[in-house]
C-alpha cells in the first residue's frame, strides 16, 4: 500500500480527486467505485469544482456504488442512493442511469446483490474510492469479513451503527443491514484509492497498512492489491511507524 500522509483533510481531498482526475484523463468513460460516507466528500468537491470551471468532464464515467442500506426506500434522505445523488451524480454531472446504487429495498435482496455483483464484473472498476471504519471495515465488510465475498447482504456492527448513528433521529432508526460489495468485488478493481481524515481512523490505518493480513482488520486484505494508494491527513497517520 503506497501511503501518502499530507497536513490537512483539504490536502487529501485535493490528491484523491487527483488520482481519479487521472484515471478520466486517460479513459473518458471510467468506471468509478464510489464510498459514500464523510471521508470522501473532499474529494468529490474538489471534482466538482473542477468540472464547473470546465477543467473536467465525467459526463461519459460511470458508477458503482459500494454498498445500501437494506430496508431505506431510495428516496430517503439517507439511503445511499439520496446521498450518491447529492454528491456525486449532480455536482459532478455524471448520469444518474449510469451511476448505479445497490437496491436496498429490494424484495429479494440475495437477488439484488447477485445482479450487482454480475454486473460490477462485467463493466469491471477502474478507479475504487475507499474510506475505512474505525473498525477496519471497507464497504460494509465488518471484521471477519471472509476476503473472497462478493456482493451481499450483511449485518452492520454496534460499532458501525454507533458510527453512523449521526445522520439517522437516534440509534434504533439506523438501518441493522447493508448489501455491501464484498472484499472479493473491491479488490478486482484496477485501482484503489483509500482516504482516511482524522485521529478516528488512526488505529484502523496502522492495522490494515502495517498488521498482518487479517479478517480482524477487513481493510488489511488491500495490502495483497498491486496498486492501491491510501491518502491520509496527519491525524489519521499519526500512528504509521
Ligand atoms: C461508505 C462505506 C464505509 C465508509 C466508512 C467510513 O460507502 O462503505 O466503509 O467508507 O464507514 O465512513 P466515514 O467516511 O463517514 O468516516
């Protein structure tokens, strides 16, 4: 894992806009793995400024979705979907037909997850975009996570529940299950960028960027990928000897 640890959460997400920037420059209709979360707003921001000044076009990228909450109608303002569109298909002016969410509320979820997962493989991703639990967790891989799994329904942890609990009214209102892109489906990607902002995610980075290859720390498996490049501020990489 080539790790890159720069003073500011603005740093970060001006390199990680970089490195997909970079993957577009070379392919116009990139496949783009997207996290949703806090980690990768930066880096999406910086995107869109880019594409509003007309130095970017991702109007013929497409998009994968990590990972659903199971049981959110996509119209919720929570539901991945809601927050993909907010912050990705519309400020970057990408196609919201092309960028594709795992359907949550599907009536037969083991279904849903198969037809993702076909699809994923068949468009293959060029540029995977990461943040990482303070559990280890990519996706919504929890720990123990086996790393051939592919697109799944899962229980979330108390932790990442806890985690998460910030967008939902209390903690009972946060979904208990998520399909998620397995550990097998993201490390196919041709590339992955993991971003990591904050002293939060210190520990969880030591483990999966200098631990031993383990299902206790998820995002461990990333160090078996060829080209993966983690983008930490200093908070998050303060503990990386
Ligand atoms: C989001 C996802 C999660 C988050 C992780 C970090 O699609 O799959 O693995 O990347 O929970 O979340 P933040 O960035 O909010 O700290």
């Amino acid at each position: 894992i080539r790790t890159l640890v720069l003073p500011t959460p603005a740093d970060v997400g001006e390199a990680a806009a970089d490195e997909i920037a970079a993957v577009v420059a070379e392919r116009p209709d990139a496949v783009l793995g997207l996290a949703t979360g806090d980690s990768p707003l930066g880096a999406y921001s910086t995107l869109a400024d880019r594409v509003q000044r007309g130095e970017l076009d991702l109007s013929r990228a497409r998009g994968f979705a990590l990972d659903e909450y199971v049981g959110l109608d996509p119209a919720d303002p929570q539901s991945y979907r809601s927050v993909i569109d907010r912050t990705v298909t519309t400020p970057l002016r990408m196609r919201r037909a092309v960028v594709r969410v795992p359907d949550g509320a599907a009536a037969d979820l083991a279904a849903a997850a198969d037809e993702y997962e076909r699809a994923l493989e068949e468009s293959g991703v060029d540029i995977q975009v990461l943040g990482i639990g303070s559990n280890g967790h990519i996706g919504f891989n929890e720990p123990g996570s086996a790393f051939g799994t592919r697109t799944r329904v899962v229980e979330l942890s108390e932790r990442t529940r806890l985690d998460n609990a910030r967008f939902f009214p209390s903690l009972a209102d946060v979904p208990t299950h998520a399909l998620t892109q397995g550990l097998g489906t993201i490390m196919r990607a041709r590339r992955i960028v993991l971003v990591a902002i904050g002293e939060r995610k210190a520990d969880a980075i030591t483990a999966a960027v200098e631990g031993p290859i383990s299902v206790d720390c998820p995002a461990s498996v990333l160090q078996a990928h060829p080209h993966v490049l983690l983008i930490a501020d200093e908070a998050a990489g303060s503990r990386l000897t």
